[in-house]
C-alpha cells in the first residue's frame, strides 16, 4: 500500500498512456469500420440513375444537309417561255434550230494547239580585241508583241560588261577565251544564272500562242496571241460576239467579249 500511496501518480499516468495506446491502435480499424457503414448507408438509401439514351439527330442533320445543297433551277436552257429557241445560220446559208444552249456560241469553241514561245541566247563568234574577248550572243525573242522584235538579233559584250538591249551581262567565261566551251550569263531581268555554247544554247518559255476552232461555223484561227482580235488584227467573231485573246498559257486560253468585257477559259485538251 506504501507503494501505491508513493508512486499512484506514476501509476495512473501509465494507465493513461496504455489507455492512449490502446485508442491509437484501435483509430484505422474504427475509420475503416466508419467508412464501410457509410458507404452501406449510402448504397442503401441513394436511387440509381439510369444514363440517358443517345440523342437521335438524323432528323437534324439530314434537313441540314437539305439545306446545305440549293436547288437548281434552270431558266436559260430548258425553259422557253423567257428564253425563246435561237435560229443560226450556218456558212452555207441555211437555218439551224439551236435546241441546246451549247450548241453554239463560245462554249463549243475548242483549243486544238497551244505553242510554247521561247527567248533563246547562242553563243555566236568571238573577237578577240586589246581588252580581251568580246562575245556575239545571238538572241531571239519569240514572244515578242511586233513581229520586228522577234527576229534574230545579235548582241555583243565583253566579260562582266552588261549589254543593255538585251539586259544579260556575261560572268564567266569556261575555257581559252579566244574558243570558250561555255559561257555564264547572268540575266538582269530575273537575276538568273544561265550557261550556253555553240552547241548548247539557252531557252525559256516567255509566252504562248494558240489554235482556235469554232465548228458550228466551222471557223479556224491559227497562231493566235495575246492581243489578237484587237485592233490592228484579224477578228476572233464566234457565235455573233467578237471576242479578244487577252491570255494564254500551256492549259488554256482566255477570251474577253469586247461588247461588254466578260471574259471565258477554254481549257486545252490535247487527247480530245
């Protein structure tokens, strides 16, 4: 009894502290527990709620494809209440009842060539002068707009001199300068760098000129460029309308009715 009188102090805070220990050991197994009964309750008592079922919108989507695609209708080739039925009349004098709209007109004129026009530079003769060489280029331009301007012209210069008519300036020149096997041009007008010789001349593709036929008229035009129909030159006059060539390349031709300026593509076809 003695010692529990001296010591009960030491003895209750030990109780304490098992006490203690004892709730900690006990406090994951108690949340666990607190944890499952929640869940239970909750399972219990909380309805069940179905997803909802797709959305149909085929309805929907197919009135915005409805309207996504216009109706067409046509007023210029079937209707003939507006649009009476022309009458053309052909070469020999005849009278031809055009039924469908293309069956005349500038929509069955056809390409049947497209050229290809090219300025060319040769190296001509050379001179050998007190300065060194001086090189003839021989240069044509076929795209040129006058026909003077398309003849073979001879230009001459010496090296890194620039030759103004002709706008190139020689840069290099390959081998025994009195007998060059090559020449490097620099050409001013697109900074180009070009090699030619005697055997090897240069070339590029600076326009185009065309052949046009108009069967129901069973008109041709050959060797068209841009410009023609215009004054000055031949017409181009299908289907009643005179027509101006105000462009072509290696795929088309485009025409301009000179009454009011609207301009048509003719596509080239060289498999037709």
């Amino acid at each position: 009894m003695d010692f529990l009188k001296k010591h009960y102090e030491k003895v209750l805070l030990g109780v304490v502290l098992v006490g203690l220990a004892v709730g900690a050991a006990m406090l994951p197994w108690m949340i666990s527990s607190e944890r499952a009964a929640e869940a239970e309750k909750k399972k219990r008592y909380e309805p069940e709620v179905k997803p909802l079922d797709p959305l149909n919108l085929s309805n929907v989507v197919e009135l915005i494809q409805r309207v996504a695609t216009p109706i067409k209708l046509d007023f210029s080739t079937t209707n003939r209440l507006f649009n009476p039925v022309p009458w053309q009349k052909l070469p020999d004098g005849r009278l031809k009842k055009v039924v469908l709209a293309n069956e005349t007109g500038i929509g069955t004129a056809v390409v049947t060539q497209i050229t290809p026009l090219y300025t060319t530079f040769t190296l001509g003769s050379v001179r050998m002068e007190e300065s060194g060489g001086r090189y003839m280029i021989i240069v044509e331009h076929e795209a040129a707009a006058k026909p003077a301007d398309r003849r073979k012209k001879t230009a001459g210069a010496s090296l890194n001199e620039r030759n103004l008519r002709e706008d190139f300036v020689i840069r290099q020149v390959k081998g025994p300068p009195d007998n060059p096997s090559e020449l490097m041009l620099e050409l001013t007008d697109t900074g180009e760098r070009v090699s030619l010789s005697r055997d090897k001349p240069f070339r590029r593709v600076d326009g185009h000129m065309a052949d046009l036929k108009y069967p129901p008229e069973n008109k041709t035009w050959s060797n068209l460029r841009v410009g023609a129909g215009g004054p000055g030159t031949a017409s181009i006059v299908i289907g009643n309308e005179a027509y101006i060539v105000v462009a072509i390349n290696k795929n088309e031709v485009v025409l301009s009715a000179r009454s009011n300026n609207k301009k048509t593509s003719i596509s080239f076809n060289p498999g037709l």
